[in-house]
C-alpha cells in the first residue's frame, strides 16, 4: 500500500494532488501524519519517510551532488564497466532492468549510450522522475527513458536492446544492505509496495531475450545464475557475469 502524501504548502497542493493521484494514494497538509510513513512534497521535491528506518533524514534522491555526481564526472576511470560493455563501434541501445537509483544508467550515459531504465516501484520511480527534473545537468538524461513497470514483462512486448544489464538487489547482510541508509530505504520501498521479484527467475527471462549481450551484476563471492557465462570482470567486492 503506498503511503500517504503531505505537502508543505499550498503551493505545492496542486501538484501533490496529481502526484498523488499517479501514485496511487492520497494527499494531505496534515502535519499530525508527520511522523509516519509518508511522501513528501515541497518546493525543494520529493522525499519519503519511513519511521522504523534507522536514517532520520528523509529519503530523496539527488543526481547535483554525492557518490553518483563524483562517478559520472570521472566516468574515464569506471574500467569494470566499460570492460563488461566491450569494444563497440556506434553507440549502444542497453535496457537497464533494474533502475534502482540510477548509478549504473548514468555511467551508460557518461559514455554516450542510449539507455531505457525499467523500476518496478511506482514510488521509487516519481523519486526519479523528481530528481531528474531537479538536476542541473539535463542533457545527460536526453538519452534516458526511464519506466516504470516489471522489466520482463516491458521486454516480452517486443523492444529491441543491444545490451541487457541485470543488477538484481544484493541478499541481506550486515556488511551490505543495511550499512547503507540508501540501500534500507530501497528495501523499505520495496516492502511497501511488496516488491519481491526472483532473481533466478527474472534471469531466465530476460536470457531469453535475442540481444547481442547480457550483462549480470552480483557480489563477487555469489553463485552465477548460469554456467553458460562467456566472460567475467572482477572488481574487490563485485564482479560482471557477461553472456552473449
């Protein structure tokens, strides 16, 4: 069930209510509903709150500044990625299938290419869309169309990709998921919304699918999907299963 969203002002209530109503939810300025589970609205975007998450912060998402600024401005250094890409000759149409908060698919922009990114969260997806129309950088996201539905079930209607890129949540652990406030929150959302996709099965789908390349993210220690991997591309704690 998707939360409530509270908007700080009345300048805000009209755009609160058509997000609201795309969300799926309704909208308030009840300030009393503050302290729960909520979207919220103001002129500086979107945010999300979850009261049992261990951030006190509010949830938003910013593409001006943080770790995903610093890796799109040095993109000439992310040598893991541009190795499971490959040498290519024009640049390449990839369908990112897990969007997430868009880390990967900017790096794939940083390096010329066009990129369809597909969330499943419709809550995680208007945090997008709200960030993206916040960045000072537009022009990176002219070659980015951003989804919001499950991606086998988008690519079983016929798009065409050069690449497929599978970056499926890590499993719980005390080293990974819940040290990052972001990454609790995305779990958070996906709660809500009880998001749980099988991770086995979505690859079996999406390897289904006539592209020149996939690309699988996974821990480095992780069991591969398939043993069919063509090549691989180890970092410290990740690595890129590459079938083709």
């Amino acid at each position: 069930m998707i939360p409530p969203l509270i908007y700080s002002s009345d300048k805000c209530k009209s755009s609160a209510e058509t997000l609201a109503t795309s969300i799926g939810t309704t909208s308030s300025d009840e300030k009393e509903m503050i302290q729960h589970c909520h979207l919220y609205l103001s002129e500086t975007g979107l945010s999300f709150f979850h009261p049992e998450a261990r951030s006190t912060k509010k949830f938003k998402i910013d593409f001006n500044s943080g770790s995903t600024r610093w890796r799109t401005n040095r993109v000439e250094h992310e040598k893991l990625i541009k190795k499971a890409l490959g040498k290519h000759e024009a640049p390449l149409n990839i369908l990112d299938c897990t969007a997430g908060m868009l880390q990967d698919s900017l790096l794939f922009l940083s390096l010329g290419h066009k990129v369809t990114a597909v969330e499943q969260s419709k809550i995680l997806f208007h945090l997008l869309s709200d960030a993206i129309n916040r960045s000072n950088d537009q022009k990176i996201f002219k070659a980015l169309t951003l989804i919001n539905a499950n991606a086998c079930s988008y690519i079983s209607k016929g798009q065409k990709f050069d690449v497929i890129y599978f970056d499926p949540m890590y499993p719980t652990s005390k080293k990974s998921a819940l040290g990052s406030g972001q990454l609790e929150y995305l779990a958070r959302i996906l709660a809500i919304e009880s998001i749980e996709n099988d991770s086995i099965q979505d690859f079996e789908c999406l390897s289904l699918m006539p592209i020149q390349k996939m690309i699988v993210k996974r821990p480095i220690k992780a069991e591969p999907f398939s043993k069919k991997i063509n090549y691989q591309v180890f970092g410290k704690t990740t690595r890129f299963d590459i079938y083709i």
